[in-house]
C-alpha cells in the first residue's frame, strides 16, 4: 500500500513518535520549511513535556499548532492505541483533516480505517527530498538510527 504526502499547502495532525524522532534527527529545520501546517493535539504536547520532565532531549516545535480536541476521546480509541494517537485520529476527524502523521503500525491502521491518509516521519523527508531540501534522506535515516530511533525495514 503506497501512502502519498500531504499535497502544498495542506494541513497535517501530527503525532508524538514523528516529532521525537524528527527531533532526535535534528530535522525540524527541514521539515518546518515544508508547505505544510502542523497540528497536535493536546494530548501530543503534553507528552513531549513530559518526555522533557524526564530528561528526554525533544520539546515541542514553534511551528506545531497545538489545538484541543472538542470532546472526550472515543473509549474504543483509548482502549487499543496511546492517548496522542487516539487524540491526532479524533481531532484530525472533528477538524476535517484528511491526512495524519504516525509512525506506529497500530495508529496508522486505526487512522486508515478512521478513513484518513497516513503518512509518517521518512515520508515527510521523502517530502522534503521531492521539495528539493535534502540531496537524499538516507543520511537522514541513519542521523535518526544513531539517535536512537529506530523504523521497520
């Protein structure tokens, strides 16, 4: 199954695993260029902070929108995925985004049958390799790795 990227100017909910393994890649300063607007819900901002509460190396970016979901979360949605992958499905739905950024298998199964487009951390270095910001991602793959970040082959 190909996944396509979020087309210029579009908006994308993203989740806390791209944004800490962005991070650890020194890659924000190439994915902030990208045409795309950034959205987080809450639930994602605070597990950055707490991440940072606990010594982890990765705050929140400047060009990440923060925005509260409307309601509760879906039971069903918390009782199978983490509260920020649950909270990006829910708000990209209330807010009638059509694209999210996940990289866990179990979050991006449950944004597709959500009846959203997936797209993950190398997708938007893909993105910004096509965009022409970055000579290749390869090196980009193996900054993130030595970073401690690890993607399925």
């Amino acid at each position: 199954m190909r996944l396509s990227l979020p087309a210029e100017g579009e908006r994308l909910v993203v989740n806390t695993g791209p944004l800490i393994a962005l991070g650890r890649g020194n890659a924000w300063d190439i994915i902030s260029q990208l045409p795309i607007r950034f959205i987080a819900p809450l639930q994602v901002a605070n597990e950055i902070s707490a991440g940072v509460l606990l010594g982890h190396p990765v705050i929140m970016p400047a060009w990440v929108e923060v925005v509260a979901v409307r309601g509760p979360l879906a039971p069903v949605s918390v009782s199978t995925l983490d509260e920020g992958e649950a909270a990006v499905i829910q708000l990209a739905v209330e807010l009638g985004i059509e694209r999210v950024c996940i990289d866990e298998r179990r979050g991006r199964r449950a944004a597709i049958a959500a009846g959203l487009k997936v797209t993950g951390s190398l997708g938007l270095l893909g993105r910004a390799k096509h965009l022409g910001f970055v000579p290749a991602v390869r090196p980009w793959i193996e900054k993130i790795a030595t970073a401690g970040i690890h993607f399925p082959p």
